[in-house]
C-alpha cells in the first residue's frame, strides 16, 4: 500500500512540474494596454477571438486554449510604438491605409511568424491619430 501511495505522490508531483511552469510563465506580451484580444486555434484572420480589459488580460490569456497571439490596445502612439523597442525588433515594412499606419517587425524575442510579403512577421504595429495598437504575430479583426 505505501508503495502505490509513494508512486502516485510521485506521478501528481511530476505531473504538477510539467504544468505549473507552463501555466506561471502565462502573461500578456504587451503591458500597460487598456484591453487585449487573444487569438486561439488558428494563427490566421479565421481566429477565435478572447476580448479582455486590462483587469482580466491575465485570466483570461491563462485559461485560453490553443494560444496563437494576442494584440493590445494602447492610449498613444507611442506606447504602442515603444514594443518594438522592448522586444528588440527590426522594421521590416509599412503600410498606409486612410488614417492608419501598419509598421510590421521581425522580432528574435517573440513567437514564430506570418509570412507577409516574403518576410516572416511577428510584431505589427498599427497608429491611427494619438492612438495604437500592438499584436503578434499580427493584428487581427481590424484597428
């Protein structure tokens, strides 16, 4: 009897390694937003979409299923623009449509990429007015 109980303290031991650092290691890739959108099952515009405010990104991004980016909200421009620098990323190309500016980035520190325009991307930045928004790998359901 001791040695099923001594097995089976072992397996719930290992099984709460494998886990627990997977589930701590969970936060949000661009802090100091107002709300974030995480995208599951699908790295594409065919996405779920989770929408969080500030308060409940956290939660939210440790319960979701199939991860495959996030994108966040920001006040300013510059805020959003200053991830690029965080994440040590280089500008690969931008892009003008109407009022809004996308700058696209590659960056050795966050996840793997789209490929856009023969190039992977893993850091998009969009600006409109005083305001921006970051995601990764891209933004998706529009700025």
């Amino acid at each position: 009897m001791t040695r099923f109980f001594t097995a089976a303290l072992c397996a719930l031991l290992s099984l709460a390694l494998l886990i627990a650092p997977q589930y701590l290691d969970k936060r949000v890739l661009f802090e100091g937003a107002e709300s974030y959108i995480f995208y599951t099952q699908s790295a594409s515009s065919q996405a779920q979409m989770l929408f969080a405010d500030a308060k409940d990104a956290l939660s939210v991004k440790r319960s979701a299923s199939h991860l495959t980016g996030e994108s966040a909200r920001f006040a300013s421009a510059e805020q959003a623009l200053a991830q690029a620098e965080k994440y040590g990323a280089k500008l690969l190309f931008t892009q003008q449509t109407g009022d809004v500016t996308d700058y696209y980035y590659f960056s050795p520190h966050l996840g793997a990429g789209v490929l856009l325009r023969g190039q992977t991307v893993n850091l998009h930045i969009s600006v409109r007015g005083e305001s921006g928004c970051a995601g990764s790998p891209v933004i998706f359901g529009g700025y």
